[in-house]
C-alpha cells in the first residue's frame, strides 16, 4: 500500500500528480503533433491533456510511464478513485458493477451461448465474469488490480489474470472479448485492440465501452483525471477500432462509444479526423481552476456522485 503522502498527492489541489511520464506520440495514428485541450483535471490538479492534430485521440502530456502507470493500477487506483483501501470493492462499486454485467449479458445474449468462449478485459470484480458463466459460457478474465481480482476468484470462483502478453491465447480463440471503461486507462489501447482483435474468432464480438469526453451535461473539468491517460470520442474509438480490423456491428444497439464490433476486410481509411482536434479544444478547454472553484460548479456533481456512491451502498439492489 503506498504512503498517506502518496495519496495525499493525488488529491491535493492546485498542484501536479506524483509522476514524471515521458513525451509520446499518439498511440492510434502516430503523429507527434497534438493540440492542448486542458491544463487541469476535475481535482482542479495540474494536468496537461493534448488532442493529437491528425486524429484527434486525446492523450495526457507527458504520459506515465509503464512503470509508474502499472504501479498505480496495481497499488493505488482502486483506493484512490473508489475509496477502496481495503478488504475488496466497496459496496456501492458491487451493486454498480452488477447493474452494467446484466446490462452487458443481455445486449451479448445472442452471442453468450454455451460453450462461448468469453474474456473480459479489465474484469474488475468479476460480475460480467459470472454473469456469463451463468449462461454457459467459458469466461477468464484479466484484471491488473490484485484487490478486485482476488475478490473475484475468491467469491466467484473464476479464473483471473493479472496480465495477458500476445502469446497467452492462441489466435481465434474467443467468440466474445468485452472491455468496459478499460481503453481510457491504457497508454497504448490502439495497440491492445490489435491484440484481442488476434484473439477473437472470424464471426466473434468486440464490446468496447469507453467514458465519451462530448458527452453534455457536466463541466469540461469533470471530464479529466489522472487515471484516465487517453480519452475517447466517438470518432476516435471507431478509428481506433478500424485500425484493428473492426467496425460497428449493425444488428447491436450503440450508443456513443460503448459499441459491439465485429471483423471486416474492407480496406483501411486514413487514420485522421480533420479538424476534430481543434473542435475539442474549444468544447473541452475548462474554466481556470481558481475561478472554477469560485464559482461554485462544482458543488452539484460532487454531490451527486457521493449521493449515488449512499444510494448504492444503502439500496437492496
């Protein structure tokens, strides 16, 4: 468990995360040049976010590096954005992570077959692991954070990774990977779609759900946190999908950016958003901090996350 200073770190407002990270050039198109959209977080934190100018993939700059990113999931993440110190996920994260598996289930039923072959990518506590079990299907998971994964082994008694390399699977392996709000922490998440695109068989299924950073309805510092190192918008997560192989599948509901993918031939487009950049420095770029916390917009969606966080840990289901 790392040090009171460490956390400390993570929440005091008005200065940097605990990091040093390195410069990157986008991980979906490559390009270098990138186009600053924020220069803070919703902690009112110093933390530069860019817009990569060819496609638009939003990226924080410097990005950790492999080091310090893995450190964190592994150690910090779960207490430090879920108050989970110890002892496994909390409750109201349980009654939350049940909701959205039987959510999932049912969109992926016709798929969920028995005998299916399913991975969760970023399992977490293990619900959508369980859920399809419950089905009939094969289900493992991977799961960097060590609480969440032995809670899920432990009460669900199924089988979680730490950590998957390219060779853990053998090609076509899987008739249904899903990833939930999983791409946005990666620091190469084009490059981990290339992968479970090699896992998932011809005619198999690709859930991907990721926070939209166009979505309405909260203040652009909101959208920005440490434990998010890229951010999606719909036309990024399709291109990164593209890239891999995969576009929407038509017979699936979608909404935004949480989408079913399936496998095509057709040729690859060119890996650019024109203009998308430019657009979400303007939709995205937040009020200056202080001035934020001035003007009070950040009392109601403090409040109603801690009131959803009660009503979940209170509620009967």
């Amino acid at each position: 468990m790392p040090s009171p200073r460490y956390f400390l770190n993570h929440f005091m407002p008005f200065t940097g995360y605990p990091y040093r990270g390195e410069a990157t050039a986008c991980n979906l198109c490559g390009s270098a040049e990138a186009v600053v959209v924020a220069k803070s977080d919703r902690r009112l934190k110093t933390l530069r976010s860019v817009a990569c100018a060819q496609c638009g993939l939003i990226r924080t700059d410097p990005m950790p590096t492999p080091d310090e990113l893995a450190h964190y999931y592994a150690h910090a993440y779960r207490a430090d954005y879920q108050l989970a110190f110890a002892g496994g996920p909390p409750r109201h994260h349980l009654k939350r992570s049940a909701r959205e598996a039987a959510f999932r289930a049912e969109l992926l039923a016709p798929k969920l077959k028995p005998g299916a072959r399913v991975l969760d990518f970023g399992s977490g506590s293990g619900e959508f692991l369980a859920a399809a079990r419950g089905l009939g299907c094969e289900a493992v998971g991977v799961e960097p954070g060590r609480d969440y994964a032995a809670y899920a082994r432990t009460h669900h008694g199924i089988e979680v990774l730490d950590d998957a390399e390219d060779d853990r699977f053998a090609p076509g392996y899987f008739d249904v990977i899903t990833t939930h709000h999983v791409f946005e922490h990666l620091r190469d998440p084009a490059d981990v779609a290339l992968r479970l695109v090699r896992w998932l068989k011809p005619d198999g299924l690709l859930y991907i759900a990721v926070p939209n950073m166009a979505a309405t309805g909260k203040p652009p510092h909101e959208r920005f946190h440490f434990a998010h190192v890229h951010g999606f918008v719909r036309q990024t997560l399709d291109l990164t999908a593209r890239r891999a192989g995969l576009v929407p599948h038509p017979d699936f509901w979608r909404e935004d950016t949480t989408v079913v993918y399936r496998r095509t031939d057709a040729p690859m487009p060119a890996l650019a958003n024109p203009g998308l950049a430019e657009r979400l420095a303007v939709d995205l770029e937040p009020m200056a901090p202080g001035a934020f916390l001035a003007s009070g917009a950040w009392v109601l969606p403090m409040l109603r996350r801690n009131a959803k966080a009660v009503r979940d840990t209170f509620s009967s289901r």
